[in-house]
C-alpha cells in the first residue's frame, strides 16, 4: 500500500483542487448546502445591522435624554437577535441531512469500489486502513460538507462586508483594525504548510492502529495459546504513543495559530480604542459611532477566531479526501469486456494454454509463478493438482476465476476466453471452495446459499438445495446449532471449528451448481472418518461436473480421474494416479511427501 511513514510527504493538488473533487456527491445536495450558506450570510448581516441601532440609540435618546425612545430602539435589537437566532437554525435545517446523504453515497461508492477491486489490490492493503477510510476520513468529510465550508464562506463574507462597515464608521479606525490582521492571513499560509504533514501522518496512523487492533482481535486465540498478549499490548502501545505524539503536534499547531487569533483581535481593540477616545475627545468623531464601531468588531469577533479551527478542519479534509481518492483512483485491471461473450453450451470443459502468471511488483529476476502451463479438464472430469509448496497449486486454481489475471496464455471456459466473459457469469459457472474456510456474520443458510441469490424469493427451492449441499458436506452438526440452519455464526466463522467451517465452505461452492468447481483443499481439516464420508458424498457432484482440486493428502488424489503433476510453475505430467507413481520419480516423493490418512495410505 501506499507510504503511510511519517516522512511521507506526497505530492498533492491545491487544496481547493482536492476538496472540488468531492463535486460528484456534493451536487444533488448543494442546493440545500447553498441554502444554508445564505442563511448564515443574512444571520451574519442582521447581527452587523444591531450596530446601526445602537449609535441611533447613543447619539440620540441617550444623548437627549429621551426615555421614551429608548424601548422602540430595544425592540428592533430583540427583534434583529431573534432573526439572526432564526436564521442560524434554519443554516441547520438545511446543511445537516444532505450532508449525511452525502457521507451515505461515498461510503457506497467506496464500499462497491472495493468489493470491485481485485484480489491483488487487497493483498497489499491493511484491513485498517481502508477501515478508517470508510469511518472516520468520511465522517469528517461529512461535519466539513455540513459545517466547515458554509462557515468558512459565510465568515470570509461576514468579515469582507463588516470591514466595509468599519469604513463607514471610521476610516482610520479601520484602517488600524485591518492592518493589524495581517499577521493572521501570513501565519494562516504557514499553518496551512505544517498542518497538511501532521494531519496526514495523524490519519495513517490511526489506520494502522486500526489494523493493528483488527489484527489482535482476529488473532485472539494465536496470543493466547502462546502466551503474547503482553508482546502485542506492548506493540499496540508503542503505536498508540506514536499516534499521540503526532496528535499533540497536531495540537501544538492549532494552539500556535489560536494564539495569534486570539492575540491580534485584542491588540487591535486595545489600539482602536485609545485611536477612538482620542477621536471622540477631539469632536472627530460621536460617542455612537465609536459604540457602533466596537460593536460591529465584536460581531467580527468570532468569525476572525474561527478562521484557525475552519481552516485546520479544512485541511483535514483535504487529507481525507487525498485518502479517499487514493482508494477510488486505484486502477483496476479485472474488468468486465467491452463487448462480453456468452457460454452457449456449457459443459464445463476447462482448458490452460500456455498460461504464465507473475505479481506485477516481481524484480525482473523473479520467474513466473505459473510457467506456460498446458492443461485440459474435459467435461465432468476430476483433476487433482499435485506438487509441492511453491510449486503454484493454489495460484493456478485462483486464475481459473480471475480473481488473479493470467500475465501470459489464456484460460477457456467451454471454447471462450474467460477475461471475455463478465466476471458475473464466469463466477457462476466456476465456484471455489478454500482451504482456508471464510464465513461471514450471518445464518448457516446464508453463507451456504450466498452463490444463488436467484433462490431469494423461492423458499421451498432454496431449502432443497440447503438440505443437499449440507448433505454432501456431511455437515449434521448444522441440526445440533441452537436454531439449526437459521443460526449466526460468529465473525468469520470463529465460533466454529475448522472441520465445521470447511465443510460449510464446501456446502456453499455446492449449492452455487456450477459447471466446474475448484477445490483448493478443502478437506484438510477434516478427521479420517468424516473426510471418507465427505469424499463418498462428493463423487455424486463430481460424476457430472468438472473439478479441478489441490490435493494434499493421498485420499484426496484418488477422488481425481487424472492428476496433474506440477513443478516450478509447470505441469511436467499428467496422468491417473496409478500411472504417474510407476512412471514418474518426482510424483513418487511428492506423495511420499503428502500427509498420509493412515500408516498404509502411502503404500497404495
């Protein structure tokens, strides 16, 4: 993945470049968004007209002494604060549900992005990275869309049209007032420099703290059977300590520009207000305008201090959305054909031409995974994989759905190219079953049945096929849950055994009925007498569909009508079981190699 250091200083777009890329979700709700701006803007510019009342009230009935016009001015201040009151929630009322529809939309589009995306791009990613992603990068994308940017307009506006209004009340004061925020807009610039590192660096950990606490959680049993729980606290401390450092930098930047926030304004009271009494004093200017003048800088008094948390929470947006995009621009090389063909008679012959495949990231001096492999499944026939570790059983059998793309040859479904089938049809026609068994937080019947969605709405149907598959995996246990096929598992299945899980796994690439099924051996945690019955069941389904199976222990081999010997990526031969051991050496200590299933399995 990405360069997640804390040195990593990417090279990024503007940030009014970055953040105008979050255009295609904002624009159904800029409507609303526009809306509150405006009302925010005419909060703003009712409260900059309360000071107009107030000179009129000092240069005239408190100068006069006229009670009796003091309560019509009183009236029309109650009467501004209540519409700008008003107004400030009616701002609410508009920004804050598009907003959410907003955060709703990206987290879709990412969420299909990566369930689009191919198994190499997951390979290389931590969990938690893309975990904080989809959570807290567009959760703040989201209080930015619905608070951030309509103050920081509203506020840059309010400030605009009050240093006009300072004008009109008294150039010089103005002037003063105005000079002195200079400082500001220079240490904004700085600020901006130095916060884009920290904040980014800030979020990337709080990504890999995430991974790491994913990890942990997943791995509970591993620390605990070996006794590493202090090891992995003591890691997760030492990034948690990582992260805070970061965090009081983050800090320690925002206090710095508050300072001058908070700083500045006052010195610019403190220097208006003796410029203003000595104006007074020498008849340059009225009592009711110097209030009027103090009373329009206070107004602009907020919008000038929250220009440092606006712009800080800017720039974490920025990040955000540079994280995002990181994610929705990754290219991905499995794609669907531009004009897709159709298997029109399938039959589920299965062919490998020549096919070579290597990672994209492999030196040049790295040989292929797969090394011109030449291999012929015909039509309801059980080929087993044999080889060693290394020897790209597994690598072979994830090309056969593409969920790796051949980097050399080609792989033919029933006579057609599989990368010209759409990736939905080629999946429903070649099902897998993995070694390592994934369930997900659902009921039994959901995980079985998550290859026939078609069966949603036909219960009877989706229930003959249930009974069947969990039948062929031998999986009786289903009945002994507490509320049978209906019961959830835990996450990943972790709330059952290996065998449970494997031979659930195995139940759903079943019920998927496909044309050729991929096994990558998915009996290895079964005990003896299970995996016979399970072998037993399966020559049922095997007798009329194509299978192609990574074979490690002996007994799986003799499920195959023909075994394909590889070796170094290659297939060096094929042939029946009894063949390849009087024929070939290297198959005879390959399954000498091979966990027997009892102590006369190996002489067979």
């Amino acid at each position: 993945m990405p360069d997640t250091s804390a040195t990593s200083t990417p090279t990024r777009a503007g940030t009014a470049r970055t953040l105008l890329r979050l255009l295609p979700f904002v624009r159904p709700a800029l409507p609303r968004i526009v809306l509150g701006m405006v009302a925010a803007l005419l909060a703003g510019l009712v409260a900059l007209g309360i000071p107009l009342v107030l000179q009129s009230l000092v240069d005239g009935p408190l100068a006069s002494g006229d009670s009796a016009q003091v309560w019509p001015a009183a009236i029309v201040v109650f009467v501004l604060g209540a519409l700008e009151a008003a107004f400030i929630m009616a701002r609410r009322f508009f920004v804050l549900t598009p907003g959410t529809h907003v955060e709703a939309a990206m987290r879709t589009t990412l969420y299909a992005k990566l369930q689009d995306l191919p198994v190499a791009f997951h390979d290389k990613w931590q969990s938690g990275q893309l975990l904080s992603r989809a959570m807290s990068d567009l959760g703040l994308i989201r209080r930015w869309l619905s608070f951030g940017i309509v103050l920081l307009i509203v506020n840059f506006i309010t400030i605009i049209v009050g240093a006009v209004v300072l004008f009109f009340w008294n150039w010089l004061l103005a002037l003063v007032f105005l000079v002195c925020s200079i400082p500001l807009w220079i240490y904004g610039y700085v600020f901006e420099q130095k916060y884009s590192i920290v904040a980014r660096r800030s979020q990337d950990q709080q990504g890999d703290l995430a991974t790491a606490v994913e990890e942990s959680v997943h791995g509970i049993r591993v620390l605990k059977a070996f006794g590493r729980g202090k090891y992995s606290l003591e890691k997760f401390t030492r990034q948690a300590d990582q992260l805070r450092g970061t965090e009081l930098d983050k800090a320690r930047a925002i206090a710095n520009i508050w300072l001058w926030l908070l700083l500045v304004p006052d010195v610019a009271f403190a220097l208006c207000l003796g410029g203003g009494v000595w104006l007074v004093a020498n008849d340059q200017m009225t009592g009711g305008a110097l209030v009027a003048f103090f009373a329009t800088a206070t107004v602009l008094r907020f919008p000038i201090e929250s220009i440092g948390f606006l712009l800080s929470m800017t720039f974490d947006t920025r990040t955000a959305v540079d994280r995002l995009f990181e994610v929705l621009d990754e290219p991905n090389p499995i794609v669907d054909p531009a004009e897709p063909r159709t298997v029109t008679e399938p039959r589920g012959r299965l062919t490998f031409e020549n096919v070579h495949f290597r990672y994209q990231d492999a030196g040049p001096d790295v040989p292929d995974l797969v090394d011109g492999v030449d291999l012929v499944l015909e039509p309801g026939e059980t080929m087993a994989l044999v080889g060693l570790t290394g020897s790209g059983k597994t690598t072979l059998t994830a090309l056969a759905t593409r969920l790796y793309d051949v980097t050399g040859g080609a792989i033919k479904l029933d006579g057609v190219d599989i990368r010209d089938l759409t990736r939905e049809e080629l999946r429903r026609r070649v099902a897998m079953a993995f070694e390592d068994a994934t369930l997900f937080s659902a009921s039994v019947r959901d995980n079985v049945l998550l290859g026939r969605p078609e069966l949603a709405d036909d219960a009877d149907a989706a229930s003959a096929v249930l009974a069947e598959a969990l039948e062929i995996a031998q999986a009786e246990f289903v009945a002994e849950l507490p509320e049978g096929e209906h019961t959830t598992v835990g996450e990943e299945g972790l709330s059952l055994s290996g065998g449970q899980r494997q031979r659930l796994a195995l139940a759903r690439a079943v019920a998927a009925a496909p044309s050729v099924l991929v096994l990558d051996d998915p009996l290895s945690a079964l005990d003896v007498d299970t995996e016979a019955r399970v072998e037993a069941a399966l020559r049922r389904v095997l007798a009329t569909t194509t299978a192609l199976i990574v074979a490690h222990r002996p007994s799986t081999v003799q499920l195959a009508d023909r075994v394909a010997l590889l070796q170094d990526g290659r297939v060096t031969a094929v042939g029946t079981h009894s063949q390849l051991l009087a024929t070939n050496a290297h198959y005879r200590y390959v399954i000498s190699s091979l966990e027997p299933d009892n102590p006369r399995e190996v002489e067979k």
